[in-house]
C-alpha cells in the first residue's frame, strides 16, 4: 500500500522506466541464421520481419526448390530465434514486476 502521494509518484516512475526498457529491449532484438551449407544467412528483428539477406556463390549449385527451402527454413529459425529472444526479455519482465513471492 501506498502511503503518501512521493510514494506513489515514485512507484508510478518506476513502472515507466521498466516499460521503457521492455520496449526498447524488444525493440532492439535481432537474430541471424545462416543455412547449414553457408549459402545463405538471414537477419530478422523481433517481429521475423526479413532486414538484411545474404547469398554466396554456393546458391549457384542449388536447384530453385532447393534455394526456396533453405531459404525459407533459414528464415524460419532466425524468426524463431528472434521469437525465443523475445520470450526471455518478457519473461525477465514479467519475474522483475511480480517481485518475491
């Protein structure tokens, strides 16, 4: 219980400052998955949204259904990582708000 307006003030302040540090820690999660024959890495924000997409030489040896694939489950595990990231970034959160029990 809040026993005087500093307090709650105070109480109030804090609780900004951590959503600020959770939106900025969301905000800046990144993840990178290169494919297990190094044609291709992929780099995705916390939202899987596709930021950058490297190829080398390798994908000239791939047949187009084998480039789609890897391309496709290299970008799948990046979002995945960015996504497992992001979990523990709330979790962390959610630990630090609930407090001792």
């Amino acid at each position: 219980m809040v026993e005087t307006m500093d307090e709650l003030l105070a109480r109030v302040q804090n609780q900004i400052y951590r959503l600020r540090d959770l939106g900025e820690a969301m905000g800046g999660v990144r993840a990178t998955e290169t494919s297990p024959d190094g044609a291709i890495t992929v780099e995705v924000d916390g939202k899987g949204a596709l930021l950058d997409l490297t190829c080398t030489a390798a994908i000239s040896t791939l047949t187009p259904a084998e480039f789609e694939s890897a391309l496709v489950e290299t970008a799948r595990a990046a979002a995945a990582r960015a996504f497992a990231e992001q979990a523990e970034i709330i979790t962390g959160f959610n630990a630090e708000v609930a407090g001792p029990e």
